[in-house]
C-alpha cells in the first residue's frame, strides 16, 4: 500500500490515520506507544516521527510506504 503526501514529511501518529488504521491521532498514539508500529523495520515510539518518502510503515500485518505526490 502507498501513501502519497503533498508536503515533504509527516508525523507518524497522522500517517497512520490517514491510511485508516486508527480512527483518532489518540489510537494512533496508543498504538506507538505499545510498540505495535515500526518504521523501517525498527519500533517506533514516538508519535511525531517525521516520515519521509520512501519510509516504510508496518502495523501488525499490514504496511505501506510514504510516497511524494507528484
């Protein structure tokens, strides 16, 4: 799965929002602070970790990639 961004980054806890995981930025803080997200292969805990493209997110079975709209 993608995720294209208009802007040259964004945070993980709204990435993960706008791919339909969460419902609400305070789900998607819980699930990083439960260390059930990571980012390029590696747990991620902090909610405003800026992503980039070419960041991979991975949430349980399921990941997507950042990519810059064109």
């Amino acid at each position: 799965m993608k995720l294209e961004i208009y802007t040259p980054f964004i945070r993980l806890d709204q990435a993960l929002q706008f791919a339909g995981f969460t419902q609400t930025g305070g789900e998607s803080t819980m699930l990083i602070l439960e260390e059930e997200v990571m980012v390029n292969g590696e747990i991620e805990t902090r909610r405003g970790r800026k992503l980039y493209p070419g960041d991979e997110v991975t949430f349980g079975e399921d990941t997507f990639i950042i990519e810059q709209e064109k």
